[in-house]
C-alpha cells in the first residue's frame, strides 16, 4: 500500500510554466468550465427558473457531443514542450518530452466548445429572448446597448478561454477551432430547440406538471431579472417600516422649528 503511485485530480490538475506570468493566467482560466458549473448550480437551486435549467442543459448536451467527437475523431494532443534540460533532467527528460499535456484525445478542445456554447447561448437569450418590463421606481433594466455590451464581453471571454488552451500547449489551433465551432452550432441548434418548445407551449406543461410546482419552478427571467423581483419586495418592505418613522420624524422637526 505504501508503494501504490499517487494519482492526480486531472479534473483540476493543469500543466503551466511557473516562470511565465501569462501561462499562470492561463492556468486559471483552465478552471473556467468547472467555475461556470457551480455558477449553474447556484442560480438553479436559488432561482429555479426553468431558462437556466434549459441552458445547462444544453450545456450538458454540448459536452456530450464533445465526448463522442473525441472519440470519433482520435486526434491526439500536442507533445509537452520542455526546456532545455540540465544535466540532472537528462536521464529522465526524454521521457517527459514525450508526454502530452491532459489526458485523452485533443480533437476537438472542450474548454473551446464548453465556452462557446455559453456565451453565444448567453448573447442568443439577451439579445432576442429576454424582454424586460418597463422600468419600475427601484429597478432600471438593462438597455439593448448594455445587454449588447455584456453579449460581446462575454464572447471575448470565451476566445481568451480558448486561445489560453493553444499558449498552455493541451490543444493545436485546429482543435481549439473546431471545437469552438461546435459550441457555436450547439448554442444554435439548442436555443432553436428552445425556441420551438416555446412557441408550441411545452414548457407551460412543463410547469404544470406536478414535479415543477413541487420544484418550485418558474419563468420570470424572460421578462425580468433575477433580482428585480427580490429588490421590489424588499423596497416596499422597507418602506412599509421606514415609513411611519420617516413621517414622525418630519413631523417633529417641524415642530422644533
């Protein structure tokens, strides 16, 4: 038992140049995928809005096909590169030279893929889907031009993502393309899906079923945000409280002049 080699977490285990600033960057955006996932599950437990739901699950389908496409196509990764070695790493440096950075097949790079279907998901639903109320005294929504701004924020987001990938060496340029390329035909085809499920009515069934009233599920964040509803009521609670005192204490320095 004391001689069993140990093993790596590879889920979280990134190869970076210690040395090089940008590759420590990169090393962190590595974590992106795995950042996005508790995000997901956060706003699902606290939200249960059912267009979060639909987007992780598509999310979930994209990484799928990125595992049946590894699988397909069989690419390998690219080999480590490795410094120039001393005299101590020559023994054992040829061996490392031939290894390559992650495990399993390269083609296509799901870190690519993964942020791909996020953000153009993302800008799909700001741009064309969400329709928010009109302004309320304690909540302004966001403009076109913001939800715009946020959409393309967002997809430069995901291209450093997947640039960081080729700098790290886990992918070659081809691979990080195609893999992009297919978040992008994901997102597309998953938010048509979507769309269609709307326009016939099967999500309103969905809600009605009694596993989503159990669930406590609901479609709000089409029209509002996810905090507006919670910020109104807790403004007019305030004021409800505040109020009587705000009056009495206006009365008073009345009175005091």
């Amino acid at each position: 038992m004391e001689d069993a080699p140990l093993a790596s977490l590879s889920l979280t285990h990134v190869h970076y140049n210690a040395a090089d600033p940008v590759s420590y960057l990169c090393a962190w955006l590595a974590l992106v995928p795995q950042a996005l996932c508790v995000i997901y599950a956060t706003l699902i437990w606290s939200s249960r809005e059912l267009e979060i739901v639909l987007m992780f699950t598509g999310q979930m389908g994209c990484e799928a096909l990125n595992f049946l496409l590894k699988r397909l196509i069989k690419e390998e990764r690219p080999k480590r590169m490795s410094p120039s070695p001393s005299t101590k790493q020559k023994a054992w440096i040829a061996d490392i030279a031939a290894e390559m950075n992650g495990k399993g097949y390269g083609m296509p790079s799901s870190h690519a893929q993964y942020t791909a279907f996020f953000s153009l998901y993302l800008m799909l639903f700001l741009l064309l889907r969400h329709r928010p109320l009109p302004a309320s005294p304690s909540h302004r929504p966001f403009t076109l031009s913001q939800r715009a701004l946020l959409s393309l924020l967002a997809v430069l987001c995901a291209a450093i993502v997947a640039w960081s990938r080729i700098y790290l060496n886990y992918h070659t340029l081809p691979q990080v393309l195609v893999g992009f390329g297919a978040g992008v035909v994901s997102a597309l085809g998953w938010f048509g899906v979507t769309e269609g499920a709307r326009k016939f009515g099967l999500l309103e069934r969905v809600l009605d079923t009694r596993i989503a009233t159990e669930l406590r599920m609901r479609d709000l964040v089409v029209e509002e945000d996810l905090v507006a509803p919670g910020w109104e009521r807790w403004q007019s609670k305030r004021q409800k409280q505040n109020g009587p005192r705000h009056r009495n204490g206006a009365s008073t320095d009345k009175k005091l002049r």
